[in-house]
C-alpha cells in the first residue's frame, strides 16, 4: 500500500514539473487531475499483481512442505495447530484439482471439511464427486458421512443426498435403509418407521436382514410411544379466528411465574398449528432443569409477526393458567387473546 502511494505522488510531482510550463488555468488542473487518476490506478495494479504473486510464492512453498503428507497426517498437522484451517483447506483443493477426476479424492476432501464442520465446503466435494462418477452407491456414501456427523444440518443435507436416489428408485433398498435411519437420528420415528416398513416388504421373512430391519422398526415403536407419553400438548382454541397470514412463526414456551428465560421453547410452523403442538424434555433450554421438576409455570402459545422467539410489539399470545407443574401427557386448551404491547 505505501508503494502505491508514493508512486502516485512521484507521479504527480512530476507531472506538476513537466507541465508546469505548458497549460494554464483549468487545463493545468484537469492535466494535473488525469495524471494522479493514471498514477493511481498503475500503483493499484502493480500494488495487487505484487500481491498476488506473493500469494501464490506462499501457496506453492507451503504445498512444497505438505506434499509429501496423507491426509490423516494433514489432519493431525491441522488438529495440533501447525498449519492453520485455511492451509489445510488450500492444500486439499490443490491436490483434487491437479487430479479433478479423481472421484475419491473429492470424497476425501469432503470427509476433511465434515471433520472441521465446513459443510457446505463438503457438500460441494461430494457434488464433485458425484459428477464424475453419477452413481447411485457415492451419492448415498456421501449421504451417510453426513448422516455419521449427526448435527440437523449434517443430517438435512444427507436428507436431500438420499432422497435424489429415491425419487428414481423408490425401492432401492441402501436409500430406504439410510433415510431410516437419518429420520431417526432426528427424532423423526413414525418416519423413519414408514422407510423402514417399505424396506421390510423387500426383504425375505425370516432371514437375518428381515429379523435386523423388524428390530429396528419395533425400536421406533418404542419411541413412538415414549413420545406420546413424554410431552404436554397444547390446541389452539380459536384458531379459525386468527388472521394467520399477519404473522411469520409461532413459539409454544414454557416459564415460570417470576419471569426470566424460558424453561422451554419449541418453534411451530404456522400450519402444524392445526394440531396439538407438543412441547418434550427435549425442548427444554436451561441446563440442569427437568421439565418435569419446574413449579409455578405458565404454558403460553404465540405468534410472532418477525420469526424470532423475542416477544415484539404486536404479536398475539395465550397463556394458561398458573400450573404448581406438569404432568406428562396433558394437555392444555389455550385462546389466544392477547397483544404483546
């Protein structure tokens, strides 16, 4: 940068010297003008092609060093903060595009970025992978790295990964088995038990495939009906009274009587409000608090008009009444009459 600057005034002192002698006035100024204009932008093109090529000297010596490493080595290297995040990142896309058709490579490099939570840089990897080789058995390989990562995420784009082979082959047995159990990690049961039963139909009763996927379905059971059991619910009375189209969310929150965080909050599309709403242990958001342990609570529905669970002024909420605690499998009847001013 302060070669570029010295430059133009280099430049501009010359200018002033050269036709110091030859225009006058408002040409003199305009001349003068010009002149910084095209020493400025010559210092700005020689200040960034010197810093281009410093980038590149710098990729080339650090890819030098790196050569010679696996990836789990790269990793490790990574893991112990000798080289940084973005080194490691530029070191494995320059190895897949010297080699670009070299399917596995893409895969690895995807699995390096799942490993550092880059997952949109992975899903780009995979798609590389998968262009190359458009098989049916790499695009679930990639699908269950996600699903083996186990965020909502990870798990919503091996989703999209299993469902593109399912669309052309709804009875392809790998697909039905992965959707399954990607469901099920999200808590999905009564899907992932749909997928599962189609696969079941594939199956020869009584052999060990049919007996592993029957095992599977009858744990999903067992989920179902914890599930039933392990939530309150909550209807909206006056629904068909609501101009629904006004807002954007709606958030069914659990809090206690003397104000603060809430216990627990569940986010709610605006269509599922049609059916009772459950809230679960799993909604709770303060650590060490049981759901069922909370006393002198308030159950509450509302709707917000911006999408975020902090109350803003026109919103609409119900609440019941002050409850000593919660019993599993209740479930509350609430109008919602309310502005939040």
């Amino acid at each position: 940068m302060l070669i570029w600057i010295a430059f133009s005034l280099i430049a501009l002192a010359w200018a002033a010297w050269l036709f110091s002698g030859i225009f006058h006035g408002s040409s003199k100024k305009i001349i003068f003008l010009s002149m910084l204009l095209v020493a400025a932008g010559a210092g700005l093109f020689l200040y960034q092609q010197m810093g281009a090529h410093k980038e590149i000297t710098q990729l080339a010596d650090t890819h030098q060093q790196l050569a010679e490493l696996s990836l789990s080595q790269l990793a490790d290297k990574a893991d112990n903060k000798e080289i940084t995040i973005e080194q490691l990142m530029a070191e494995l896309r320059l190895r897949n595009e010297i080699h670009p058709d070299n399917e596995q490579g893409w895969i690895q490099l995807g699995q390096v970025f799942i490993q550092f939570g880059r997952l949109q840089l992975a899903d780009q990897a995979f798609s590389r992978a998968v262009y190359i080789n458009d098989d049916d058995a790499i695009q679930l390989e990639t699908a269950r790295y996600f699903i083996d990562y186990a965020q909502q995420d990870a798990l919503e784009r091996a989703e999209r990964k299993i469902n593109l082979v399912l669309l052309e082959k709804p009875s392809h047995e790998g697909a039905l088995l992965l959707q399954g159990i990607n469901a099920f990690k999200q808590q999905n049961y009564q899907v992932a038990k749909d997928y599962w039963q189609r696969l079941l139909k594939l199956r020869d009763r009584g052999t060990e495939s049919y007996n592993l996927i029957q095992q599977q379905i009858e744990m999903a059971n067992r989920q179902l009906l914890l599930e039933q059991n392990n939530n309150i619910k909550i209807v909206v009375n006056n629904l068909s009274n609501i101009p629904l189209q006004s807002f954007t969310k709606a958030f069914a929150i659990v809090r206690t009587v003397d104000g603060g965080p809430p216990i627990a909050v569940k986010s709610v599309a605006l269509t599922e409000l049609k059916e009772p709403i459950k809230i679960s242990p799993d909604n709770v958001m303060l650590p060490d608090v049981e759901l069922w342990q909370a006393v002198d609570i308030k159950v509450e529905i509302r709707l917000s008009q911006s999408g975020f669970a902090q109350p803003n002024p026109g919103d609409l909420y119900g609440e019941s009444k002050v409850q000593s605690n919660l019993t599993p499998g209740e479930t509350f009847h609430i109008t919602i009459d309310q502005t939040v001013k």
